[in-house]
C-alpha cells in the first residue's frame, strides 16, 4: 500500500516507518504509517528528524535483534538523528516547519520524507530523506538526495553547495529501560566512541558496536548529553517517561543539486549492502509525491502479514506482534 501523508497540520516531529527485519528481528515504528519489514528474526527503526523523541520508549532509529538464531528483545542503540542544512552561515533544521510531504510503500518496504527547506535571502532546496532496512542485518540506510532546482526563480542553483549536518543520539539499553546517565554512561559512553574521517563508532560493550558511515563526510567529535528527553506515550503508560540521549559528535557532507548523501547505520554487522537496495532508495526518492498509489486492501494485507514470518533456525516462525511481542507459542495468532 502506497500512503502520502500532506504536511497541512504536520506533526512536532519526524518519528519512522516502522520497519521489520526478520532475521531475529529487525523493526522500526512510526507515527506517521504503519510499518515495514525484511526475512530474519525481526529489528527497528524510528527515524526522528528533529530535537523532539517520539512518544515511546522503543522507538528508535534503529534497534537490533543482536540473536542471529532466534527472537529475542530488540537492543536500542541508535535513538534519533538530527539534521540541518547550512547554507552561508544560514542554518535550518530538518523538522515539520519544512515537510512537505510523507509517502511510505509498504510493498517497498521505504519510507520518503519530502522537505522543501529554506536557505536564506528567500531562495530553497528541495530534499528527499528515503529510509530502508537491509533484509537479514541490523542495518538501517538513511538516504538524502537534493534534487534538481525546478524552474522556480526561489530555487537555489545546483551547482551552489549546501551543507548537510547529521548528529546521531546513541543509546545502550533494552527498549524496556530508560537511559540514566548519571548511572554511568556519562563517563563509560564517551569512552566507548572512536572515528575515522566519515565514520563513528560506538562500542560499549565487546557483543554491541554501533558504526555510522558517511561516504565523503567529515566527522567531528563533539560530544553532548540531553537530559531528561521526555516521552509523554511513557507517561501515559505509567512507565518512567524520561531518558538521556548521548550524542558523540556530528557528520558535515556537501550536496549539490541532484547529488545525494547515504548514512550507513549498522549493529555488529560485517556484511556488505546488497546494490540493489541503493537503487531503490534512489527511485523512490525521485518519484514524483503525485505518483504514489493506493494498492488494493488484500495486497496491503498479503504484504504486512510476511513482516511477522522470521526466523527461529532451522524453522521459521511468527511474531505475534511488533514493537513488544516475540514468537510466544499461543500468541502468534495476535498479528493475524
């Protein structure tokens, strides 16, 4: 199923498609569609673009299912990824103030958020941000590709750059915890980080290395704590609603018009990305907001339901429901 959300009322942030990796899962959540998914055992993402968090406490950009043979819980560690685009000094966050539109293809398996972003002196850029998982890894892509000037006289020129400025929030915890970090991460995290010219990693413990790629960035280390990032769905819940993202530092790009940026998001993962899931990031971020469809109800059905088929090797089973739910025996039947 094909779904474009017009940012007429947008939401105060940016939260995921929710995505479903089988492999021992793999998922994202969003609030903004329902969800995707891959063959494994099943993890998430949850992109917020932004300085807000989504309401719940298990979203997240991406959450690993650090099992290869089974289900088990998701493990958070990339929270959130905040972005600006910079032009001559001119600074403007990635937020609802410039989405123009959210399109998901479920039969895809992408999310494409559609930004019109102004950068100064009346003039704009218009930028698509397409999310995927990779099936069977706990990988998420993050794909920005500015596209063409349109023959719009406010349309910046192509060949005038723009800065693209990421800052991942990092986590290390169950998505049934919260982060306190005054427990110890405020010391053990910035210990755990490391880079390299376009790549960040975050290892803080032997089993759990988060690493960021980049292609032709540079990294800054610049670490920050925020305090207290507040989850209101938490609070409803009775839960603890409060949690302390820590962010190492950021990644700068330039872009160009038609060009395009890939953050590579992955946990313990050594294999590389088949080629054609770049390919696809691509097309959908060129494809026309007008274009997208809707698909008839049974093939929307058909497609959501392979999300919830993963692995328990050497079997396959069923998650009885995402984002909480494993494979328990009874429960399975809860998705259909």
């Amino acid at each position: 199923m094909s779904v474009i959300i017009p940012a007429i009322k947008p939401p105060v942030q940016l939260s995921a498609v929710a995505m479903v990796n089988p492999r021992a899962e793999k998922v994202s959540t969003t609030s903004s569609a329902s969800a995707l998914s891959g063959l494994s055992c099943g993890s998430v993402i949850d992109l917020s673009v932004g300085d807000t968090c989504s309401g719940k406490g298990h979203d997240a950009l991406l959450a690993a299912n650090l099992n290869p043979n089974y289900p088990e819980d998701r493990w958070v560690m990339l929270t959130r990824c905040r972005a600006w685009i910079v032009f001559q000094g001119y600074s403007t966050p990635l937020n609802a103030d410039c989405l123009e539109a959210f399109c998901h293809d479920a039969l895809e398996g992408v999310g494409v958020w559609h930004f019109v972003v102004p950068t100064g002196q009346g003039a704009h850029i218009q930028l698509a941000v397409t999310t995927a998982m990779v099936p069977d890894q706990n990988r998420t892509l993050l794909h920005f590709n500015r596209k063409p000037a349109s023959s719009q006289n406010s349309a910046l020129a192509d060949d005038l750059p723009v800065h693209l400025i990421l800052r991942p929030d990092v986590e290390d915890r169950s998505f049934h915890d919260v982060t306190k970090a005054h427990t110890g991460p405020e010391h053990h995290f910035h210990h755990s980080t490391s880079n390299r010219n376009d790549t960040l990693i975050f290892e803080p413990a032997p089993h759990r290395k988060l690493t960021l790629i980049l292609p032709g960035a540079t990294y800054t280390p610049e670490p920050e704590w925020h305090y207290m990032v507040h989850r209101p769905l938490e609070k409803e819940r009775g839960l603890d609603p409060d949690s302390d993202l820590f962010s190492p530092g950021y990644f700068t790009v330039d872009l160009t018009g038609g060009n395009t940026a890939i953050l590579d998001a992955s946990i313990s993962e050594n294999q590389p990305v088949p080629g054609s899931i770049f390919d696809k990031l691509l097309k959908q971020a060129q494809k026309p907001i007008e274009a997208y469809s809707d698909q008839s109800l049974s093939e929307t059905l058909i497609n959501a339901l392979k999300r919830f088929v993963v692995r328990r090797e050497p079997y396959l089973s069923v998650i009885a429901g995402y984002p909480w739910f494993l494979d328990w025996g009874r429960d399975a039947l809860i998705v259909v």
